[in-house]
C-alpha cells in the first residue's frame, strides 16, 4: 500500500512518549508499505536547522519522501500567545488551531491531485482537518490519548480561575472533534482497549483497533550497573508536558521529604526535557539529580534500584513504564501510572495511591532484593510477550487493511 502519513512533529529522535510511539510505528509500517512522510516541525523538539537536517536524514534511512513544514505558532511567542487568546472564541480547539498551517494545506492540496494513496494515517486529532485534502482516501486517526478527557482532568485539577475556565471550554471543544472526527475515520487507533472503550463513548458507532505502546526489547534490556549494585529512585519524562511535570511536583512536595527523613542518603534522578525551575531548585540540594534530556537513559536506568512513576493526571498508557520494565526494573506507581497496560499489582509492579503508600512500597523494594528480582523478571518476560514492536507493528497494519475493506465495501 501506498501510506500517507500526517504528522505533528518530526518524529526523531525516538526519545519517549508520543515521539518513540510514532518513530517506532513509522519505522514499522515503511518495512511493509510505501511511506510517504508530511510533517509539522515544532522548534521546541528541533530547534535548529541543523537538528532538523539531521532528524530528516536519519528518517530518510526509514521512509521517503519526507516534507516537513515549520509551525508558525511555535517560532514566535507572540504569535502563539495570540493564538491562545484568540482561541477561547473559536469553535475549534487549542490542537486544531496550533497545527493549523497554511503552507502545509496548499502542499497538501496540490499532492491530493498529484499523487494516489490507499491509506492517510493521520497522527493526532488536530490533524484531522487536513483529512478534508483527500475525501476519497480511507483515514485512519491514530489517538495517543482521548484528548477531551485529559483536557476534562486538567481543568479538574486548575486551581487558577480562568486556566480552569479556558481548559474546560477546550475539553468540550476536543469532545465535539472526537464525535465528528472519529466517525469521518475508517479506523480509529488506540492505545487500550480503556481508551476504545472511552472513545466509543463520545464517538457512537466509531471504528476502533488497539495499537498498544510498545517497547524496543533489544534496545531496553537489563543491563549490570556501572557500579555493580543499583541504587536510588529514577523518573523519566518529558517535564514540560503537566501530567509528568505535575507528577515530580507531587512527588518532591509530599513523598521525597518523608524518604530523607527516614533515609537522608537516598537519591533520585529525575531525567527529562525542559525541567521545571522548582525541580531545578531541589537539584541544588544534592540528593535529588535532573541532568534534563539525554541522548540515551539505559545507563541511567541500570544504577537505579526502583523507578517511580507517580502519575495522576493524563491519559494514554506509559511508554516510559515499558521501557523500565523491560530493563527488569521494579516499578511503584499509580494506578494510572499502567492504565491501559496488562499489569498485575504486586506481579509486574507495586501501587501507590498516595505519600504514605510510596514510603511503604518503596521500602519494600529496598529491603527486599528477592521482591526486587521478581518483579523485575515478570515484568520483563511480559513487554517481550506482549510490546515488543515487531509484535505491536502487525496490528498497525492489520488497521490499514481493514480500513482500505471498509473504504472499499462502502464504495461498493
């Protein structure tokens, strides 16, 4: 088949969440089928032209041909400020309006009359609008979260009046794009069977295929570390996107000062993009380390003895909980934390629902190397079983040919 295949960013280098997802299905998808690559540039990710240079040769080894185009909103703050100003007023919301770029429509519109595709993946839900280039072309809608609930949890959780009021608003606006955008597709991707579920709800009648988050087992695998024994907690994620940024706020105000009280020699490694100024703070206390983004985090992640994830916000499932996993780390993390994921409490990872709970089950792990070893052999066995990518990919696929039946069969 012939894919074309929308993007909101560059997705490369493959460095967690959204962007390893993407990398990883791109990657798998122009092994089987010709991929033809459409993507917005957000400087905040590549904010060079030669990271962009370097991202497009490094994709070019997957997929060609590639056309990338730069996000207006994100080369000048005032632009972008005004656009989330203005946007308040308009009927569409904050995903639609910041990818809406007008170079990319007429390239889009031109390549419609230009170029024959079976398939238009489409990669987020604010893309969609694009969809309208190619109305004879089956979609299929790749959904990394539901959007209008993550946004529903924001608001839940803003304390400052008119960031709730703004948040809300969008969260009704994301829901009403959910219902039409997702009946316009063939094929809606998910990442759970939860998320299926939950989007059959805004949407009636809407196509769903789970494509679960996956994780690279050759690349994460356990590994002895650097200095032979492995200590201290670990957190891995992008720090400027609020669920995980929320998360470590949560984390270092009500659980870390109860474990130095306990344990003044404990320390934990906070790694991610753009770290927030209160966690740059706590880094100048020498037990907490937030070295922000790292080309590669295994040697991070192997001289740490528990990974924490205290997520409470956000949707989706967590490819950084994958990626510990399959290095044979414990995890301890919230029920949110493995939403969506096939795992066991007290089998593939430890819960924690609160301050008190995370001192308990982190001392747990401490105190237990056997507990240690356990979970992390059961939690590694599952991600081979169950995430590798090779296995994952072929549901990928499995939607695009379903969605070319269905084009197909109503055409019919």
């Amino acid at each position: 088949m012939r894919i074309l295949w929308l993007s909101h960013f560059l997705p490369y280098p493959p460095s967690g969440g959204a962007l390893q997802r993407s990398y990883h299905l791109l990657s798998h998808a122009a092994r089987v089928h010709d991929v033809h690559l459409v993507a917005v540039n957000n400087r905040a990710l590549l904010p060079s032209e030669a990271a962009l240079a370097h991202a497009v040769s490094c994709l070019a080894r997957v997929c060609r041909p590639i056309e990338v185009f730069p996000n207006r909103f994100s080369q000048a703050r005032v632009r972008w400020a005004l656009m989330v100003a203005g946007g308040f007023w308009r009927p569409t919301p904050y995903d639609v309006n910041w990818l809406a770029q007008g170079e990319m429509r007429a390239f889009l519109g031109q390549l419609a009359h230009s170029a024959r595709f079976d398939v238009v993946h489409v990669d987020t839900l604010g893309l969609m609008p694009y969809a309208d280039c190619f109305p004879d072309v089956p979609i299929v809608l790749n959904h990394h979260n539901i959007e209008s609930q993550m946004m529903r949890r924001r608001s839940a959780k803003e304390r400052r009046f008119l960031y709730r009021l703004y948040f809300r608003r969008d969260a009704e606006k994301l829901e009403r794009c959910e219902r039409i955008f997702c009946r316009r597709a063939a094929v809606n991707i998910t990442v759970s069977t939860l998320d299926s579920e939950r989007l059959r709800e805004i949407a009636h009648g809407a196509e769903t295929v789970v494509v679960a988050n996956g994780v690279d087992i050759e690349y994460f695998k356990p590994r002895v570390p650097s200095e032979g024994q492995s200590r201290g907690l670990i957190f891995v994620g992008t720090l400027n996107w609020y669920p995980n940024q929320e998360a470590i706020r949560y984390f270092l105000s009500d659980v870390w000062p109860q474990l130095l009280a306990d344990d003044p020699e404990r320390r934990l490694t906070v790694i991610g993009r753009d770290p927030p100024p209160f966690l740059l703070a706590a880094a100048r206390s020498g037990t907490v380390s937030a070295p922000g983004f790292v080309d590669d985090v295994r040697s991070y992640l192997a001289d740490a003895a528990i990974y924490i994830c205290p997520i409470r916000d956000g949707g989706g499932t967590r490819l950084k909980v994958l990626d510990a996993l399959a290095m044979g780390k414990p995890v301890v993390g919230t029920g949110l934390a493995v939403e969506g994921l096939d795992l066991v409490e007290e089998e593939h990872y430890l819960r924690a629902e609160s301050p008190d709970a995370y001192v308990r089950q982190i001392r747990r792990l401490e105190k237990d190397p056997a507990l240690r070893e356990r979970l992390g052999r059961t939690g590694r066995r599952l991600v081979e079983e169950r995430y590798s990518w090779d296995v994952i990919a072929t549901k990928l696929c499995e939607a695009y040919e379903l969605a070319r039946r269905t084009a197909s069969s109503g055409r019919g």
